[in-house]
C-alpha cells in the first residue's frame, strides 16, 4: 500500500470525499483547458485567413480580475466545507488529490 493510501485511509471519509473531489475538479479543469485551448485556436486560424477580427482589449476588460477569482475560491470552499463534520480531512484529502 502506497503512502498516500494510507494518509487518506488514516483520514477517513473526508480524506476520500476530499480526495475525489479535488480529482474530479483537476478532471473537468483540464478538459475545460482543452476545450478553451482548441477554441482560441480557431479563433487565431480564422484571424490569420481575414475570416474575422478579435479586439483582445475588449476581451480583456470582461476578464475577472485577481480579487474576483479569490472570491470565487474562497466561496466555492464555503459550500464545500459546509456543515461538515470533518472539514480538516476532507481539506487534507483534498490537497493530496490536487497534489496526485
């Protein structure tokens, strides 16, 4: 049995909730880097060929800036972590599964 098996064992259920959730939000953060990787890449192709125009500095002004992206972390723990009992090993969990 590996270390990390043995951490979330130790841990108990939040330890696994923790662990699963951080791997199902790396899985879905990836494909949705894929697919906004593959969509900026049309958007470049259809640019270079005079197909259409992208005003980066329009795009830019609707980008949430640092403070709304730490608010939105900071609120999607909140209702993670919300009225459970075992809050540190699901946060122990979780930091593995993002680390793994």
């Amino acid at each position: 049995m590996n270390t990390v098996a043995i951490v979330i064992a130790t841990l108990g259920l939040g330890g696994v909730l923790g662990w699963s959730s951080a791997h199902a939000i790396k899985t879905v953060g990836k494909m949705l880097a894929i697919l906004l990787g593959v969509i900026f890449i049309l958007l470049q192709v259809a640019a270079f060929y005079g197909l259409a125009q992208v005003h980066w500095d329009k795009v830019a002004q609707h980008y949430p800036s640092g403070t709304a992206i730490k608010h939105g972390a900071s609120a999607m723990w909140k209702i993670m972590t919300y009225n459970l009992p075992f809050a540190g090993g699901f946060g122990a969990g979780f930091l593995l599964g993002l680390k793994r």
